[in-house]
C-alpha cells in the first residue's frame, strides 16, 4: 500500500480538526470543556459551629457519555500510531514540506513534539488526579485509556486490580477531562498550521477548507427515477447495471406506474394523483399523498432499485 504523501497528512489532520471543531461540545459547551481541560472542581465545606464537625462536598459538570463518546472517536485517530494522521506523523510531515529555517523562526517544533508526546502519553503522571482504592492507585491517565479501550471502541478486559474496584463513571470522569486536553491542543494545531499557510509557508489544496466534514443533512428528499424488475426467473433476478446512465432493459425493468397499473393495484388515474401531488411543494389537498401507502412488493416484483436523475 502506497504510504500518503506528506502534504497528504497534514491535509489529512486539517480536515480530522475541522471535523472535531465541528462537534457540538467544541461549539456549544465550550464552558465545560474549558473547565475539564483545566480541572476545574467546585469544593463546598459545611462546619458545624455547635459540634465543629466539618463535611465537604465535590461538584464536576460533564457532558452526557453519548456526546463525549462521539468526540473522542473523531480524536482517536490523531492519537492512535498506525494511523496516517497519528499526531507525530504530523508533525514529521510539517518538517518536510516546509523550509527548515523558515519552520523554526515560525515554531518550535520540539515544543510542539513534546506537547503531543505528553498529552497522548498513558503512563506518565496523573494530568489532575490520582485514584485510590484498596487494591492501590491508578492515575486519571490510565483510567482515560481504560474507558476508551474497555467501553468506547473495544472491550478490553482491565488487568489492574484498581480499575476493576472502579466503575465505568469512574473511567468516564478521567477520560472526559484527557479527551478535552487532546481537543485543545487539536484546535491549537490546527491554528499553527494555518497560520503557516497565511504566511505562505506551507502549501496545500484549498479545498480542505471548503469540503464538507460532517453531515448535517438527517433527512433525504430528491428526485430520483425508480425501477422494479422480477425477483425471480430462470436465470434470476436481472444484473443492476454498474452504470446508471445504461440503459435498463425494458422487458425486465418497469416503472412503479407501470408495475402497479399493470398489477391491478391502484388505478392508472388514482396513480397520476399521487404523482401529482408529490409534485407539488405543499398541495392544497394533501390526503392522496399522505394516505397511500404501496405495498412494498406486488407479486413476483424484487424491491425497488433507484437511481438518481
């Protein structure tokens, strides 16, 4: 397999940080994230001043596991080494495309190594916090890569004791805060590069910057032609043609119209009605369109094929 180029990776990255930039937890709990990425915590102390007994109470906001899940499957990528866009790669890739003089009075690409190094890093020394149970103490660290292996994309059995005295809250609550340190340096990087390109030291396709990199349409509504053929015969059903644009055959290949008039289903003027009233934005009278509802199959039809106009 050809390895990608290096303007292909960094490419690459650019498109995968626009795309993490994009969740909804950069765009609209821009707050919380900021408050896990610096572990912020809320410590409330209630004194008895008759007894002197003391209470303290600890308050963390998080965003639904759901949300974070999504967020850290578009981060994994950048954090895993086999990947072309692997955070290092990255930066490798940066190293060779641009001049090395001009790289350096820009950036300190060694700082930048480091960050990564140490963002990424699952047995360094805890980021905020250290866990304790009876079986001994496991850092928040390794409790971010035991709820991302173990209950976000596999699952991986924990052979530390510790983690399995914990729960998957107690993972989630480390992972959430590491995956907002990682989406932080994400949007970091990303503006470094782009300051390059603005000065034009670095070079690549415009269009990483206009192509789509997420969905945001949910629903689908365009025209199409529709076509049914026999879902059984002597040599099976007719092939699909690799190519839309060929033409069907015709003795094989029907329209809806034509494969319900001709199966006395529906009327050939009640079909004109229904055609006609989805033709329309909003029809006055709406009922035939709402109301009818083909079978899915008439007798000795395959499912319907599409293919777009």
């Amino acid at each position: 397999m050809a390895q990608p180029t290096a303007s292909a990776i960094i490419e690459g990255f650019l498109l995968r940080s626009r795309r993490i930039m994009a969740h909804s937890l950069i765009r609209e709990q821009a707050a919380m994230m900021s408050s896990l990425h610096g572990g912020t915590v809320k410590i409330s102390v209630t004194r008895n001043v008759k007894t002197g007994e003391e209470s303290h109470r600890i308050k963390i906001e998080y965003p639904p596991e759901e949300a974070m899940e999504s967020l850290a499957s578009r981060v994994r990528p950048l954090i895993l080494a086999k990947e072309p866009i692997y955070c290092l790669k990255v930066l490798d890739a940066l190293e060779q495309v641009v001049d090395t003089d001009a790289l350096n009075e820009e950036i300190d690409l060694d700082w930048w190594r480091e960050e990564w190094k140490n963002i990424i890093d699952g047995n360094g020394e805890a980021q905020a916090y250290i866990v304790g149970t009876a079986s001994g103490q496991i850092t928040d660290r390794k409790l971010t890569y035991a709820w991302i292996y173990g209950d976000l994309v596999h699952a991986t059995t924990p052979r530390s004791l510790v983690i399995k005295d914990l729960s998957i809250d107690d993972r989630y609550h480390a992972a959430a805060p590491g995956i907002a340190r990682i989406c932080n340096l994400v949007i970091t990087t990303h503006i470094m590069l782009v300051s390059l390109i603005d000065k034009g030291l670095l070079t690549i396709d415009s269009e990483v910057f206009s192509e789509r990199v997420v969905v945001t349409k949910t629903s689908v509504d365009r025209k199409v032609e529709v076509y049914m053929a026999p879902a059984e015969g002597e040599d099976g059903p007719p092939p699909m043609p690799a190519d839309p644009s060929q033409e069907l055959d015709p003795t094989q290949w029907r329209t809806v119209h034509q494969v319900l008039n001709e199966a006395g289903l529906i009327g050939s003027d009640e079909i004109e009605r229904v055609i006609e009233a989805d033709a329309g934005d909003h029809p006055a009278d709406d009922l035939t369109r709402r109301d009818y509802q083909p079978p899915v199959s008439p007798p000795g039809q395959s499912a319907g094929r599409y293919f777009t106009a």
